[in-house]
C-alpha cells in the first residue's frame, strides 16, 4: 500500500507523522519504504540521523528523477537502454530488530538547489516517458515493500499531483486548526480525486485518513471544539469509504488527532523512541492510532475509533499474529490432483515441507505440483509449479522439494528464524493450512506451549485451533520473530499440536546451508528474545543518570550518552536506544562491551549474566536445536 501524507501549509508536523509511523510500522513487522518526495524543503534523513551516518550524502530520488530523464530523453530518440534501477538510491535503516528503508531527496551538497529548481517537470512527462517510469514505480513498489509511506511537497505542486493523484491507495492529510490549512486540504483531496478519474492508468478514488495536528485541546476547550466540528464537517465525506455506518466523522477525527507537544518543536526527534506508545496523553499514543489504522487498511476502524470489534467479526485478534504477507504459502498436490498439505518457499525455487505430505501422496518422486494460494493477484493464484524431491531430513521429519518452473512474480520468499525450541516458548504462533482436506484452508492461532524433545515444539490452541489431515508441512509463524520458526506437524490431543523448529530442520539438513537464508540479526549476536532480555535487565538496574553515568564512564563512551537519559520516559526507552546506536555503529565499542560492563558491575544478575554467557557463545549466529 503506498500511503501520501500531505500538508497543504508547511509546519503541522507532516514530516515528523510519516517518519514515527514508518517506524511503528517496521517495528510491526512491515517491510517499509520511506520517500522524501519534498524536493524543494527535503527533511525526512535528520530524524534518523542518531540511527545511520551518512544519510545527508546519499543519492536519492533527485539523482533517481535526473537518470530517468537522461535515459527516457535518449530512449525517445531511438537508442535502446535500461530502466534506471532505484533500488541503487534506498538505503535501509536499522532500529533496533526493525529496519526502514529511506529514499531520500538526495545528495545535501551545494549544488542540490540548482540540481532541484533545474529539473524540467514539463519535459519529463512529455518527452522522457515521466509517467510509465512513475507507474512502474508504483507497481514495484508495492510488490517488494508492504507499506510505501510518500512525505509530499506542500501546496498545489507538480510533486504535490504524482503523490495524491499518481501514486498514493491512501491520503493522509495532516493538517492544523486554521482555514488556511483546512479549505486548503479540502481544495487539493477534490483536484486529487477528480485528476484521478482523469489519469491514464485505472485508479479507483483513494482512502483518505484525515489526520488533525498540533492540536491544543487541554486549555482551548471551547476553541477545539468549534474546529473539531468544522473539520469534521468539511472532511465528512473523506469517511464514507471507511468508516462504520453511524460513527461520526467528529469521534475519528478526535481518535486521530495528534496533540501539540512542545518538547518536539524543538529539532528532529522520533516520539515513539523518546516517549512509546503506551502513555494516552503522549505523542507516540497518538502515532500509534494512526499507524494501527494504516496497517490494517483502515479495516480495524472499528475497533481504533469505538475501542469495540465491529459485531460478528474479529476485532483485528487475527490480525495481531498473522503475517503482514503470506505469499510464501505453498500448497502441495500430486499429479491426480489431490490436495497433501502445506509447505513455505524458502528461496526462488526451493520449498520446505512435512515429510508426511509426501507420504500421502500417489507418487512421491514425480508428479508434484505446487500451487500459492495467498498471493494477491488472482490469475497468478491459478497457476500451478511442477516440483521435485531433492534432500529429505535425517529424522525423515522435514523434506526439500525444487520447483522445475518458476514461481508466479507476486510470490516472495518467507522470513526465517532459526530460535531454539526452548527460545520459542510463550511466543504467540499462527498458522494456515487444510485440515481435513478443506481447499479454502484455515487459519490457527495461540502460544509455544513447551519444548519437545528434538527441537520441536508443542503448539496450544488459542480458541482458533484446527488440525487433521491437510494441516501437515504448514509452515508456523512468529509475529514475536517476525519470521517463519517452524513446520507443523501432527496432532496429539484436542487443542494443541506438534511442530519442529527451523533450528532443528537445519540439523537435519546440513547440505542445504539454511541458516544463510536466516532474517537478518541484530548485529550483535542477540536474538530478538536475548536482545529483549538485556534491554529489560539494563533498564532494572540502571534507573537513575548517575547510575547511566557509570557504566558510560567505565566503557569510555561520550558524555552525550548519558546526558541523553533525561531525555526518555523511561528506562527501557533510553537502553533501547543505546543498544541501537552501539549496533549502528554510532557510538563506539559494540553491545558485547556494555554486556560485559553491565554484568561485571552486577555479577549476581542473573539476565545479564545470561546475556553475557549467550555471547560468549557465540550468540545466534548459528541454529541451535532445542
């Protein structure tokens, strides 16, 4: 989903909302893309700085727009040449075990403002082919990222057209309490969806999600009133599409606000490091509504606006384990048609799958065929990949089948996460699969109930449990991980069901060199659930600055490090930070040091001797079985 935020006015904070919810997103598991198309004021790269050198001094999308125009130029007087590839201009930014991926504005040197003011918008839709190269954009774009979050150039621009008509499934306009900004955003959602209708590709009108900001409803109380309503009232029609029947448009516009923070008017800084999500009176609460609503397409309205599930439905529990894309679900038939069972694609041909599903097949060494229910696209959800058997596991547990065609475009292959078995324990699973048969599948959910013996796992029902025949070779997910950790099993009694991890299925095939494929690390040999641990361990023993001061002084590390610490919440806020930067690369020394600084000063704590000891160890760069 490509999502718009766009301000009519400079200074309601439309920056500082698209770069906190990116972040919120990524930490949901999202694969995010953030562009800078504010060429003429571009800004998005300082609230990462404290995250990545170097921003400043990366190409970006004025480099990106400059090539194209070069190419498309040369391409309309007949010379052949490539499309310029824009995966050269983004660069991903780690926080902590979540990434976002930035495409800036581009090079901040001092030829940026000619290389921006110089580019001729005319020509480039005219005569360098400006519009199929935004359209392709588009469409890839949405292919390799889940969300596409566009922070626009205020006003009526030519930029301000490509990211409310061209680009964006949804608008968000962040707007403040003046006319100015309010008729002026009811002005330009009118021009973006009527250009819409007129555009040259099909696009259906787009969401809009109107978003109040800097709002100062503690002491005005008669004032935010008298504009709640009057915004409500210009913008009602911008709900239709999505809110329930009889809400007002008042109430999700009060769910939506974002509050007027002093402190963050103050340079660059992400709320939802500095404050989280949980306090409902702070900033990072406020992003966190919003960003709720963005992740689920606007379709957990009922729930973020009335706090209740809409009747009959779920209220978004679901959601909460599912994977944000599933893509990678194969389901496995023999050549007489015969649905055996599930399996995930691990990589562009090889699919991982219960040995069992094999079994149950009329031929085991030819005739598979492999189909990807879950992709979006429904003609590539028809089309079928042969496949054969090339390693089955020592334990004969787990088998590897190689596609002889290629898997459909929309297919992608599945995160992996190679956690022990113990290391699963009380982590929230999903999983989908065909018990009994059933070709339209079912979705289980619930927690890692214990550690089996041969790195597998015992997985309780949550109130959504199936299991049977068809559910065998289904590959488990951890919304905890981020990751696919397991392949499902068999049944034992009602409610709970077997599994063995990934950790174990790469023991078992040792020639299939499996931990490569693995999520990318924290980079300092930490698992999620170890780097969980030390940050909860840090913030418990390390509460007050002079305490902060300590172990800064005893690792040599600069003084800014502990002057931060006023700066968060709480505790655990200002060590997840500090572990990031010392991951980033930003502040010296690495998160080995601090792990043994920590536990040196506190040699009776038992989680950061723990901690201490996984990294003496070797910490995760290798699967472990249970």
């Amino acid at each position: 989903m490509i999502v718009t935020f766009y301000s009519y006015k400079g200074g309601t904070g439309r920056t500082m909302a698209a770069a906190n919810i990116a972040c919120l997103l990524a930490r949901a598991g999202r694969r995010v893309l953030l562009v800078d198309f504010d060429l003429e004021a571009p800004g998005v790269w300082r609230y990462f700085a404290d995250f990545q050198r170097g921003l400043d001094r990366r190409p970006g999308l004025i480099e990106l727009l400059t090539e194209q125009s070069i190419l498309g130029e040369r391409r309309s007087r007949g010379i052949p040449l490539p499309q310029p590839d824009w995966r050269q201009y983004i660069t991903p930014v780690r926080i902590g075990t979540a990434s976002v991926t930035l495409l800036t504005s581009g090079v901040q040197d001092d030829e940026y403002p000619a290389r921006v003011l110089g580019f001729a918008w005319d020509e480039f839709f005219t005569s360098q082919d400006g519009g199929a190269f935004f359209e392709r954009l588009r469409e890839e774009w949405n292919r390799e990222y889940d969300f596409v979050l566009i922070d626009s150039r205020t006003g009526i621009t030519d930029i301000g057209g490509i990211c409310t008509i061209a680009l964006p499934d949804l608008i968000v306009p962040v707007f403040t309490a003046n006319w100015q900004n309010l008729e002026g955003v009811v002005d330009t959602l009118r021009r973006a969806q009527r250009g819409r209708q007129e555009l040259g590709y099909d696009r259906p009108p787009a969401l809009v999600l109107p978003v109040l900001s800097r709002f100062e409803s503690r002491t005005e109380l008669e004032s935010a009133n008298e504009w709640l309503a009057r915004a409500a009232s210009m913008l009602g029609d911008c709900y239709a599409d999505w809110l329930p029947r009889g809400v007002d448009p008042r109430l999700a516009l009060e769910r939506t606000k974002l509050p007027h923070v002093a402190y963050f008017g103050f340079g660059e800084r992400l709320a939802v490091q500095l404050q989280g999500t949980s306090d409902p009176e702070s900033l990072g609460y406020a992003y966190n509504t919003v960003a709720r609503l963005i992740d689920s397409r606007l379709r957990d309205a009922p729930e973020v606006i009335l706090g209740t599930p809409e009747p009959g439905e779920a209220g978004g529990a679901t959601r909460l384990f599912s994977p944000p894309v599933d893509s990678w679900f194969a389901a496995v038939y023999d050549d007489e048609d015969t649905l055996l069972g599930g399996g995930v694609i691990i990589d562009g041909l090889r699919v991982l799958v219960a040995t069992q599903v094999l079994r149950d097949a009329a031929s085991a060494s030819s005739g598979l065929r492999i189909a990807f229910p879950r992709v979006d696209n429904r003609l590539q959800r028809d089309l079928t990949c042969r496949a054969t058997v090339t390693a089955r596991g020592h334990r004969d547990r787990v088998s590897l089948l190689t596609l002889l065609d290629p898997p459909p475009p929309s297919v992608r292959a599945a995160p992996l996460d190679f956690s022990s078995a113990r290391e699963l324990v009380g982590r929230r699973w999903w999983a989908f699969g065909f018990p009994t048969g059933d070709r339209l599948g079912a979705e289980a959910t619930g927690t890692v109930g214990a550690a089996l013996a041969y790195g597998s796992i015992r997985l309780d029902g949550g109130g959504r449990m199936f299991w049977g025949p068809g559910i065998n070779g289904a590959p488990v997910w951890s919304p905890d991980q981020g990751a696919v950790v397991a392949i499902a099993l068999s049944a034992y009694r009602e409610e709970q069901g077997a599994a063995v991890t990934l950790a174990e299925v790469a023991a078992d095939l040792p020639d299939a060199n499996l931990a490569a494929l693995a999520v990318a690390g924290t980079g300092a040999g930490l698992d999620s659930q170890r780097r969980e641990q030390l940050i909860d361990a840090l913030a418990r023993v390390f509460t007050t600055r002079q305490a902060v001061q300590e172990v800064v002084r005893q690792l040599a590390l600069p003084d800014r490090v502990a002057e931060d610490f006023a700066r968060y919440s709480y505790p655990a806020l200002y060590w997840e930070h500090v572990v990031t930067e010392l991951e980033n690369g930003i502040i010296p020394n690495g998160v080995s040091s601090l792990v043994q600084a920590a536990a040196a000063m506190y040699p009776g704590h038992q989680g950061l001797r723990e901690v201490c000891e996984y990294l003496g160890d070797g910490g995760g760069a290798r699967p472990r079985s249970g």
